[in-house]
C-alpha cells in the first residue's frame, strides 16, 4: 500500500453509499483511480459496489463513474479515416451472431466499423470465440493493425488491449466474483466506458431481454438501454438503442463454427429470416446513427458486396474464409415426442445445453470447442411430426452428451393450436 497522502478514505466513501447519500466527482475520481493503483483493497471495493447495487446511484454519478473508467486508460482515435465510424453492441444472447455478418455489412454500405468484443463466459457465446473457429484467424491486433484492417477492409473485429478501460477489467472481475453483476449502473457504466474508449462516433445497442438474456425482465432492459443511451449523449456519441427478443434462440445454431456458417448463410442472401430480419434493422440504425446515406443493407445481402467485405476483414486478420470449419467429432439427435406445433423453445435452456457440450467456457481462460453446439431443426410456429429432430447436438467428447440433454428437458413445448406466443423481435428502441 502507498503511504502517499490520499485525498479520500474508502471507509467515508463505503459509508456514505450504503447511507444512501450521492458520491461527489472528486470521490468518484479518486475511488476509481485509486483501486486502478491497488491503494484501495479488493473488501474495500466489494462492500462499496454491494452497497451500490443495493441504494443505485444518479444520473450524474454513473456518468461520472463512466468517465473515470474510461480516464484509466487509453482513447482511441479514428478521426484519421475518410469514413465516419459506427458500432454496435449487444448485451449477448443464444445464438446472437449478429456481429458477425453486421460489420462487413455496414461497412459495405459506406461505414468504417471499429469494434472491440469479448468472450463468451457462461451461456452467452463471445463473437471473438465465433470468429476464432476459423482456421488462422488472430483476435489480437496492436492499435496500428487495428487501423490497417479498418482502412482496407471498412470493419475489424478484434480483442480489446489491456491499456483500454483497466479499471472495467479489474471491477468486472471483482464484480463476478461478490454477486454484484446485476446492478444497472454497474452494468452500463461497464459497457459504455469501453465503447466510449473505443473512439466510436456513433453507436447502436441490442439490449437482449428474455430467459436467454441476462437482463431477462424487458422493464429492466429497457432502463438499462436508457441508463446507456444516456451515458453515450453526454460523452458525444450519437448513440441509440434497440430492446430486442432473447425468449428462443436467434437463428437456428448456437456455438462457435455453427453459428459462423449460418453468418455466411446470412451474407450470400440467405439464412434464418429472425437473423436477417435483425441484422438489416441494426445495419440500418447504425448508417442512420452515424448520418451515413450509403447502399441498403438489404441489397448489399443480394449483390456480394457484404461478403466480399466479410471475405476482406477474415483475410485481413489471418483467417481463411474458404476453408472448411471445425466440425465436431460426435453428434447425437433429439426427437420430437409428439405431433404438432411448436409452441415455446427457452433460450436459457438452449444456451446451457450448448455451453454444456462445450461451445462455452465456465471460467476465464478456458478453451472452448470450435465445433460444439446445437442445431435447431424446429422454431416456435413450426409444425413437427412426432420422431421428427428438434436438435442436432454436437461436441468432441460423448460423456458431455447426458448433461447436455438434461439441460433440454422442458425447453420445448408442442401443442395442437396453431397459435404461439413469443415476443416481438424489437419490443423498444430507445434514441437520444
Ligand atoms: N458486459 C460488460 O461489458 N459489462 C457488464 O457489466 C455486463 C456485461
């Protein structure tokens, strides 16, 4: 510990918080700042954002708590490109590869797409597990890669550097491992410090709500979707948001080589119709956010641009888009029980069971299989005949199919009426 002289004691700080008064800028700033440096202790930080996800904070503190994140550590700077940036974040879901064909797509239609993303931890898969199923393809770049790939291809998709928002990474982890992921706060100010110190000028968020998403209850969705839009209004960055399903899977794959093919699908005109559905909406957001008039996303699907985009930014990166992905060493089938419609399919459970065959990682650092996952042969409003399949599961090691199949048991439902209910795709967009 510094025997320097501090201007705070955490102790005040814990105190006032769990008395439920507001923190000042200066003790923002310095709380931050000083658990960055290691003056505060872990226990110090757990007890003050336990009492923040208990008594919340204002407006003024979250947004102050935002820009002493991002003041930890680097900002990056795109203002050298001859194209305006624009990027999107999704708060993750099952079978949300939306990253993947969205990037080349908007940069087909005119954008420059800086985006910085993560792994999967848990059910939610991470675009950068996805991306990594491709033979060759590198997550890391150096700042100057980054802006190589950007200017030739118009998108890069790579890790963050550890100079971006240090202080996100050290409470995120702290925040794992005390119970206090959930607070709203916490949550936005962890999301919007990175992308705000991504240099992004415009940006569009997918918050994801339903069982598969981790804000599952759609009024705490659509908050923090406000709490971030907000957040990105006052560091100048024209940012909107979009509340959107995560009830079932998006899409008919989950895990990391299944669901790049089904991208691919997706940028030679074809594919799941909720995944293009979702993609042009966002790609049209994005050009919109950023002032953009370019090419419809919807054309830029039919005439190859998107893939050639898509063919540029793999290549750029190491990847080799023509080469064949990882597939699974075994795969098993579950069959319909019975005949009729499908009624419900709980993404959570889905998501669980992908994890479980090994397309995710239960903690950091883990290695996830390229080709594990699941396949979905039916959807809400399908019509299926009993012993028809309902899922493909695949994974390398055979012990994991029985936890796998135990986290299915109840995920879909098949009834006789033709009438379903599921969520709208968008229930809420939020702009600023
Ligand atoms: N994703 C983040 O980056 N931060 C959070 O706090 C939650 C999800």
């Amino acid at each position: 510990m510094s025997s320097a002289v501090e201007p705070f004691a955490a102790v005040e700080i814990i105190a006032a918080k769990r008395d439920r008064h507001e923190l000042s800028e200066a003790q923002i700033n310095w709380i931050v700042d000083a658990y960055t440096r290691g003056v505060v202790a872990d226990e110090q930080m757990s007890a003050l954002l336990m009492a923040i996800l208990l008594n919340g904070m204002g407006a003024r503190e979250i947004s102050q708590w935002t820009n002493a994140m991002i003041n930890s550590g680097e900002r990056m700077n795109w203002s050298m490109l001859d194209r305006k940036t624009v990027d999107k974040h999704s708060t993750g879901g099952v079978g949300d590869k939306i990253t993947l064909p969205l990037a080349p797509l908007v940069a087909a239609c005119g954008g420059a797409v800086p985006q910085l993303s993560g792994r999967g931890l848990g059910h939610t898969g991470g675009t950068l597990d996805k991306l990594e199923a491709i033979p060759g393809w590198r997550a890391s770049l150096s700042n100057e890669e980054m802006l190589k790939v950007l200017q030739e291809t118009g998108a890069v998709i790579c890790a963050a550097g550890a100079g971006l928002a240090p202080a996100d990474k050290k409470l995120y982890a702290l925040r794992d491992v005390t119970a206090t992921v959930e607070a709203i706060p916490l949550i936005a100010s962890s999301i919007m410090s990175k992308k705000i110190a991504e240099g992004t000028s415009a940006l569009v968020l997918d918050v994801k709500t339903g069982s598969g998403a981790f804000m599952s209850d759609p009024k705490k969705a659509a908050e923090l979707a406000r709490t971030m839009v907000a957040l990105g209004k006052a560091a100048g960055v024209k940012t909107r948001a979009l509340v959107t399903a995560m009830d079932i899977p998006l899409g008919l794959t989950a895990g990391n080589a299944l669901e790049v093919r089904e991208s691919v699908e997706v940028l030679a005109g074809g594919g799941p119709a909720d995944v293009v559905e979702l993609t042009i909406l966002l790609a049209r957001e994005m050009l919109d956010a950023a002032g953009i008039a370019g090419k419809d996303p919807a054309v830029a699907l039919k005439d190859g641009s998107a893939m050639d985009h898509w063919r540029r930014m793999i290549s750029a990166q190491g990847g080799d888009p023509d080469a064949p992905l990882p597939v699974a060493r075994e795969n098993q089938i579950i069959k319909a029980e019975r005949s009729g419609v499908v009624h419900t399919m709980d993404a959570l459970k889905v998501g669980i069971s992908a994890w479980r065959l090994g397309a995710g990682r239960s903690k950091q650092g883990e290695k996830v299989q390229a080709g594990a996952g699941i396949e979905i042969h039916a959807k809400p409003g399908d019509t299926v005949q009993a012993g028809a399949p309902l899922f493909t599961l695949h994974t390398d090691e055979g012990a994991r199919f029985e936890r796998a199949i135990a986290a299915l048991d109840g995920a879909v439902t098949i009834g006789d009426s033709s009438s379903i209910s599921k969520m709208p795709l968008v229930l809420e967009r939020i702009s600023e």
